[in-house]
C-alpha cells in the first residue's frame, strides 16, 4: 500500500493506492473477503499512525484500538491487476465506538466498494472499553458524511441455522494482540460456505467481532440460509460464546 497524501479541506480523509495481486484474490479472480478485511483495517491503523497514533504510542498508553462491527456495499468487487484507490474517514463517534467511512475506487474514479466500521477502544490490562470522549489523544472528529451503504448493527442469528463445520485457530490467525486478526475470519466464512453460494456474485457484507477467539480454541461455524439463497448469515461459536457474526447477500 502506498499512502498517497493526508487531509482534504479539514475532512482528515486518508487516501492511499494499492495493486490488486494474484494472492489476494479468490477462485473467481476477484478480492477475496478476507482480503478486503485486510486493506480497510490496515487503512485504518496507517491513518492513525499518519496521524502519530501508532500501535507502540497507543500501547504505551495502556490503550488497544479494535474493529468491532463492519458493513460493506459492494458495487463491484476489485480484480486481479486492478489499480485501486483507497479513501478512509475517521467520522463523529458514537459514546463507545468510533466510527469511520471507506471508499474503494477505480483508477477512472469507477465506485467499487463502500464501507463503514465501528472501532471500540480498550484499556489493555482491564479489557474494559474506554468512552469516546476519554479517548483524547487526538483532536475528536465532528464531521459526519453521506454514506450509500448500511451502518454496522446487530446481526440476528435465525435459530434454524446448521452446523457447517468446526476449526481450530492456528498460530497463524493470531495478531500481536494475541487474537484471532479479524480478517482471518473472512476464511473461516469461505472455507465454510458451499461452492455453489460462493460463486455468486456478491453485494453486502457485513460482519461483527462479538468475543475474541484465541490460540487452540475451536469454533463451530454455523449458518442460516434465506429460501432463495440470496443470503447468509454465518456465526462462529466457542465454548465462551459467539466469537462473530456475519451477513452476506448476493446479487
């Protein structure tokens, strides 16, 4: 990712470029889910960062940044090759989440993907969530922007929903906060799914972090589907609770 420049007339909106590559994509040529994840929350840290909130000076601070809840509206999933645009906005917060808006486009300016995301910020050692308005180490946005995609919320999980599979998290789906990284759960959804449902096309996805899932847990993946297969909600259980939920539809 190259970070391309910082700040637009006080709207603080990071904008970088990237290249899609072959590793990134799926069996249909196109960004996988997981890859997505990575690049918004990889966006999101650089942005901070730019900005002198970086993971050490946050972590020196006895104070940890994570995604909670994400929503995405896909209008066209970027493919391999492809040159794309990156925009992010951390907007006006909520009392115990941050929020921030994402922008995926083409070279040509072509819109690919929107997004949004909720943040929590957490005490490290007591695991607590700090408000918002305690999280003063940078200047609080106030600006709140148009969005054509949903807000991150509360993804309801049908009771008729079925076991899909069970796995075991790897020392490779841990960060260096010690937890599943949350574009990690991307695989599991994939890695869940059908074939015949992965290889449509994809409009919405949104997914939320409920629990964090940790080394050596197991974690059943369960999934409800809609009658005419247009859309899933997947979960993903361990013997604490809901680690995530997630919704996908299709076009």
């Amino acid at each position: 990712m190259k970070v391309f420049s910082l700040g637009d007339s006080g709207n603080n909106i990071f904008l970088a470029s990237s290249h899609v590559f072959f590793s990134q994509c799926s069996k249909n040529k196109k960004l996988s889910l997981t890859e997505l994840l990575r690049l918004t929350s990889d966006i999101a840290v650089e942005d901070f960062a730019q900005r002198g909130l970086t993971r050490e000076f946050l972590a020196e601070r006895n104070i940890a940044i994570l995604v909670s809840r994400t929503s995405f509206k896909i209008h066209k999933m970027p493919e391999e090759n492809q040159d794309i645009m990156l925009f992010t906005c951390e907007e006006k917060p909520e009392a115990f989440q941050l929020l921030r808006s994402y922008e995926i486009k083409a070279e040509n300016g072509e819109p690919l993907v929107s997004g949004l995301s909720t943040w929590i910020v957490v005490d490290i050692a007591s695991r607590r969530i700090i408000p918002t308005k305690n999280f003063t180490l940078r200047e609080e946005p106030t600006k709140s922007l148009e969005h054509d995609c949903e807000m991150p919320n509360r993804i309801a999980v049908p009771s008729n929903a079925v076991e899909l599979c069970r796995r075991k998290v790897g020392y490779s789906d841990l960060d260096s906060n010690g937890h599943v990284n949350n574009s990690r759960y991307g695989n599991y959804i994939l890695d869940a799914l059908p074939e015949n449902i992965l290889e449509q096309e994809i409009s919405e996805f949104k997914i939320n972090y409920s629990k964090e899932a940790f080394l050596g847990e197991e974690i059943t993946i369960i999934a409800s589907f809609s009658d005419d297969r247009k859309k899933v909600i997947v979960a993903g259980r361990t013997e604490r609770g809901t680690s995530f939920e997630s919704l996908l539809a299709y076009k």
